[in-house]
C-alpha cells in the first residue's frame, strides 16, 4: 500500500513538473512576444522620426469633424440672424475654384492617374448612379407633394430641384472627409455638369408636367416653367464653363503645380533621403484639405444668409421634403454604386455626388421665370444649406466606417 502510494505521488510531482515547464515556455514565448512588439512600436517610430512625418499629418482626423461643426453652427447663424454674413460678399466661383484647386494640390497628377486607370471597370456604373438617383427620388417627391395637396409653388419648387444639375467644387470637401476617391469624383463630376446643361430643363418641365397631371389641371406655373425649354442653347454652354473654369481646370492645375514641385524638388535628391522642400511640399499638399474647406464655409453661410428669406417661407413642409430627397439620395447612391461592383472609396464618391446639387440654378430660374410664386425658390434655396449640413456629418460617419 504504501509501495502504491510512493508510485502516485511520484507521478503526480512529474505532473507538476511537466506543467510547470509548459507554463514556462509559455511565459518566456509571451515575454518574446511582447519583446518584439515593443521593438516594432519602436521601429516606426524611428522610421517616422527619419522620415520627418509631418506635423499637420496630427491635424488630418480632427478637420473633418471640425468642418462639420463650424458649417453647422454658421449656418445656424445665418438663419437666425441673416445680417451677421451680409457685410462682406462672396464669389462663388472664386472660392470654389480655390477649394478645388486645393483639393487637385492634395491629389497629385500621379495619384489621379493611378486612380483613374484602377476605376475605369466600374466607372460608367459609377456615373449612371449619380446622374439618375437625385431625379428619380426628386420626382417621386415632387409627385408626392402632389397627391398630398401642397401649394403650387412648392410643387415648382420641388421640380426645379429634381432638375438642378449635380454639385462641382463643394462635393469635393465632403468627399476629402469621408477618404472617397477623389479622382472618380472630380470627373464625373465634371461629366454631370456638362450633361446637366440638357437634362435640367428636361427633367424639370417633366416633372413639372406630370405634377399637374397628377392633380388633373394644369397651371400657369407649368406653362411658365415650359418656356425655359427656349434657354436651351443658353443653358448649355453656361453649364459646360461652369464645368471647366470652376471644376476641371483648378483641378488639373492643382495636379500639375504639385507634380511640377515633387519633380524639381526630387532632383535635389540624396540616395532615400527626403529634402526639406520635399517635406515642406507634403506637408503643405495634407493641410490644404482644411483650406477648401474653409472655402466651402464661407460660400455655404454667404449663400445661406442672402437667401434665409425662403427658409420662412417654406417652413416646414419644403425644409422636410428637401432633407427627405437629400438624404435618400446620399444612401441609395452608395448602395446602387456597390450593386453595381464599386469599390467603397468610388461609393462613396457616388453617394456624395448622388445626394448633392447645385441649387443655386434652380433659384435663379425660379426668380426670373415664377415671379408670380414666391415660394417656387423655397426648396432650392433650402437646399443649398441642408445638403451642405448633411454632406458634413455623412462624411464623418463614412470616415469612421472606413
């Protein structure tokens, strides 16, 4: 017995040890392991030190959001009290230009060319996407204000807005926000404006029309609205200088200044190392992001301030249905973009550029040819602050996702 009872306590005391072993070759393998890791942790750092990493690179996550804050709150200001962005004018064109530019300066000519060649497969779905969703869900809100009983002028209003042409330089901050592909955006962007110089007056007397066949009379607004069919020819090349002076060439200027500069300053050159110009140039391509942005703001407030006027008056059956149509837009754009094969960089682009417009034509046409209606100018005057609002957040929670 007691022969039997050494035997076991024996086995167990190898058991011991055997466990104990394990338990340390456990122990020094975790301890390598962290080892290691602290050696990697170091060694990027010391490759971020040598590679002189900028320091407004720190600033890169915190822009986007503040860009929705401070559009937020500006445009919060210029509704309630109008006059605070009255006492200094603003060319659109101008700051455009400039944010587009900033943004062509971020790219680079040969970060367009790579992305360009890498989403030619699934760009013509890309652009069929943003050219139809806006009109497609702009007329079925426009039929729907029909069969619920709005005004006429909001009925209008809403059909000039179904056929504003899409956005140019201001879906290029949101855009830069949420990581999409930029250069997918800047031309189909580019492409929508031309083609919208004929599809705006089309998709709008359409609408128009189908709006007053709904309610069974038509109007005089209607008939009004079909003699912008004669602008036409008027129409056209306007929209097609738009998209050359204001988007396409700051664009391909901006591309062009920083290929130049990275050019010159690579001849200057040692072996890997990078020059103090080379640096400079980087770190100035990743801060003029926040400088189209800041351009995007004061056209947005500007804009919003001179035409506050409307949001009184369409308050609040236009302010719901111009965020309904906006907000359906931006969703069902990304998700026709990824049916279609998209990549999520070039979705994204589709959903900024699905759900944005250029309003701003739609109120001058509401301004020379439906005088007799005032309130024709609501929903693209509302609209010019509520996709920029939205634009801004939306950006944020792409950014996150990706």
């Amino acid at each position: 017995m007691k022969v039997v009872l050494l035997k076991t306590q024996e086995r167990g005391s190898t058991a011991d040890m055997r466990f104990d072993t394990v338990r340390l070759k456990f122990t020094r393998a975790a301890v390598h392991v962290h080892q290691d890791n602290d050696n990697v942790c170091d060694k990027a750092k010391m490759a971020k030190r040598e590679t002189g990493a900028p320091i407004i690179s720190r600033y890169q996550d915190a822009w986007p959001k503040a860009f929705a804050i401070m559009l937020s709150a500006g445009i919060t200001v210029s509704l309630l009290r109008p006059s605070t962005f009255n006492w200094f004018p603003v060319d659109a064109n101008m700051s455009l230009s400039i944010a587009v530019f900033s943004m062509g300066f971020s790219i680079g000519g040969e970060r367009l060319k790579d992305s360009l060649r890498n989403t030619k497969p699934t760009f013509t779905p890309a652009l069929i996407s943003s050219l139809l969703v806006f009109p497609i869900i702009g007329i079925a809100g426009c039929l729907l204000a029909s069969m619920t009983g709005q005004s006429t002028s909001l009925i209008m209003g809403l059909a000039l807005l179904a056929g504003c042409p899409p956005g140019s330089g201001s879906n290029m901050v949101p855009a830069a926000a949420a990581g999409a592909d930029l250069a997918t955006l800047s031309v189909i962007c580019t492409l929508c404006t031309i083609v919208a110089g004929l599809s705006f007056p089309v998709i709008a007397v359409f609408t128009a029309r189908l709006a007053s066949t709904v309610r069974s009379r038509s109007t005089r607004a209607t008939d009004s609205l079909l003699s912008f069919n004669s602008s036409l020819n008027i129409a056209g090349p306007a929209f097609i200088t738009h998209a050359f002076i204001s988007l396409l060439v700051p664009l391909l200027l901006g591309a062009a200044t920083r290929s130049f500069l990275q050019m010159m300053f690579n001849q200057n050159k040692i072996k890997d190392k990078q020059t103090p110009a080379s640096k400079l140039l980087r770190e100035v391509a990743e801060a003029l992001p926040s400088v189209g942005a800041c351009m995007v703001l004061l056209t947005a407030t500007n804009k919003t301030a001179h035409l506050s006027m409307y949001t009184h008056q369409g308050w609040p059956h236009a302010v719901l249905f111009v965020i309904v149509i906006h907000a359906l837009s931006y969703g069902a754009g990304y998700y026709a973009a990824k049916s279609a094969g998209c990549s999520y960089e070039v979705a994204v682009a589709c959903s900024i550029q699905a759900g944005a417009r250029n309003p701003a034509v739609g109120v001058v046409v509401a301004a020379s040819l439906l005088r007799s209606l005032p309130m024709a100018a609501a929903p693209c005057a509302i609209s010019i602050y509520v996709q920029n609002v939205l634009g801004s957040w939306l950006a944020l929670m792409y950014r996150n996702l990706n």
